[in-house]
C-alpha cells in the first residue's frame, strides 16, 4: 500500500501487489457462493434461510470432492462453462433438498471439472444437471434401470451375482418402480430419450451380453469332442447349473475373442454356449428361486415401456450418475 513509481517521458509505470497463478479451493468455494447470492431469486426469511444452509451444503460437498477425488480440475471453475453448472447444482438442490438428487448433481459438477471446456463431455453433464431436477425419483430411477440393462456389462460369474449388481446399483430394494407411459412421455419431453419402434427383450439382452451365465453346460468328454483335434481350452469351470458338467468360463462373446484361445477354439466355443442356452421361461424360474426382486425387475423391463426407450447422451449422463453411487463405474466417456 501507498506505493510510489516514478518513470520517464514515454514509460509506462505497471504495480503489482500480489501475483497469483490458477484457483484455489476458497477460490472456487468463494465463487460458487457469489454466483448462487447473485443470481438466485430473492426469497422471504425462512425460505431464504433454507434456500441459502442448502446451497452452502452442496457447495461444501462438491469443494470436498475436489480435494479428494484425483480426477477432479477446480482449475475449470474459471471457465464460464463450468460455473453456470456450478450455479445449475445449487439452485436446484436449493430448491428440493433431496438427497438423491444432490448426489447425481455433485457427481456431475465433479465429472465436468475435468472435462475439457465445450466437450462433449462438459456439455451434457452441463445438460443433466439443468434436467435431472426436473425428473421424479421413479424417472431417475428409470434412467438407471435402462442404462444398466443396456449399457453396462457388469462382471458377473453367474445369474444370481449378476441380478444382485442390477439390485444394488438401481437400488431397487421392494417391488416399487411405478412407470406409467406419463411418465415416459416426460423423460421423452426433457430429452432424456425417445421411444422406438421395437421393443428389446430382457432375455435378448443377456443371449447377446451375457450369453455364458445361460448356458447349461457340458459334459467335458462332451468338449473334448467339439474342440477336436485341438486340445480343450481353460480356463474351464465347474458349472453353476450341475456341478457334474463344465462351463466355459466366460460370460460375454468379447471376452472370448479377447483371450489367446486359437481361432477355432473361439469358434467352437461360441458355437457351443448357443447350443445349450436356457430358455425364458427357464430363465424366469431361476430368477424368482434367486429373489421376488429380481424376477420383478425383469418382468417389469418386459411389460413397461422402458423396453423400447432409447436413451440420449443425456439420458445416459443421468443413469450413469445415479448408478455410479452404489456401484463401480468406468469414465462417462465410454459411453458418449
């Protein structure tokens, strides 16, 4: 404070009192309050008190994230991009208060930090935070349910294993999912995706994505037979359907062509788990044996209409982030 500078005739005189270089964590804290104190409405006293303990909360919970999760840029939070996100998360959990969905909007805001600005990436997390508060519990809870189903290949040795990642990632604890075709044509309105002419079957998506935990399996003289005159591949294992027959130990078709089997053993392998595939209704008596839960989740996927609901990248976005709360999840990326 009261510096001084002299120059000469034609000099320009330039003062510095703190040089600074990128945002630091208060930074982004200190932003994000302003943002939301500047452009959220103004509200009478108790709601103006909820309104701004809600904001301060998401606010907190996103700073902490930043801190701790490696993959996160508070850097990004200069981008006017990724502030009016920021401002998006806090005034819709201001708004609702809900739990669920503060977790999918902190999740988002998380993602977009490191994505780069005007990315595919960036823009439809920008996208699922504007949308997600405007979609009931069941209807985000349906997004789950179908980017599960249709996307994701969850690492699974047997039916029952797989039904219960299912369970625990959509978190369908009771037989309670209530789609009606309104609710439907809403998640059609907010761009979360279109319905299709075709419907696709539950038991059609894990013929194609999990056509080894079907297979009924072989007797491995059986094996030794169709894989002739090369020798039996491995791994092979105990079959979960009859302990006295094997099974190869695989569960989807691109894994098979990503091991160092020969050309022929993939072949014969393939061919061989199609030959010995349960049927449905097989499939159905397994499921309600296992869990009421998990026959009802496929006989709900069967009569709703999420079987022919195609998602959008922001669809995708929204059932990524609800899902990856519970369960394991790759990069958003993946999927865009």
């Amino acid at each position: 404070m009261n510096q001084q500078q002299k120059g000469g005739s034609g000099s320009t005189n330039i003062q510095i009192g703190t040089v600074s270089t990128g945002l630091t964590y208060n930074d982004v804290r200190d932003i994000a309050t302003d943002l939301f104190k500047a452009n959220f409405a103004n509200l009478m006293a108790m709601a103006k008190d909820a309104a701004e303990e809600r904001a301060a909360e998401i606010r907190d919970e996103i700073i902490d994230r930043l801190e701790n999760d490696k993959t996160a840029n508070p850097q990004s939070f200069s981008q006017v991009e990724k502030q009016v996100i920021l401002l998006e998360a806090q005034k819709a959990y201001a708004v609702s208060g809900d739990d669920e969905l503060k977790e999918i909007l902190v999740r988002a805001v998380i993602g977009a930090s490191s994505a780069p600005e005007r990315s595919k990436k960036s823009i439809v997390l920008g996208e699922a935070v504007k949308i997600a508060p405007l979609l009931t519990k069941n209807q985000i809870k349906a997004l789950g349910i179908s980017f599960a189903i249709r996307f994701v290949n969850f690492p699974s040795t047997n039916l029952n294993q797989l039904f219960d990642t299912y369970l625990r990632a959509i978190n369908l604890t009771e037989k309670h999912i209530d789609l009606t075709a309104g609710d439907i044509r809403h998640m059609e309105y907010l761009g979360c995706g279109t319905m299709g002419i075709g419907h696709v079957g539950f038991y059609d998506i894990l013929k194609g994505d999990y056509h080894g935990l079907l297979c009924a399996g072989f007797s491995e003289a059986e094996l030794q037979a169709a894989f002739h005159p090369e020798s039996l591949p491995r791994p092979m294992r105990v079959c979960h359907r009859d302990t006295q027959k094997l099974e190869i130990a695989t569960h989807r078709q691109d894994v098979l062509d990503g091991t160092k089997w020969t050309a022929h053993q993939i072949t014969v392998a393939k061919q061989k788990i199609q030959e010995r595939l349960i049927d449905e209704q097989a499939l159905i008596g397994e499921l309600e044996k296992h869990s009421e839960i998990s026959a009802y989740l496929y006989k709900q996927w069967q009569e709703s209409n999420l079987s022919n609901f195609q998602l959008t990248s922001a669809g995708i976005a929204i059932g990524h982030t609800y899902i990856a709360e519970r369960v394991p999840m790759g990069d958003l990326d993946i999927w865009l």
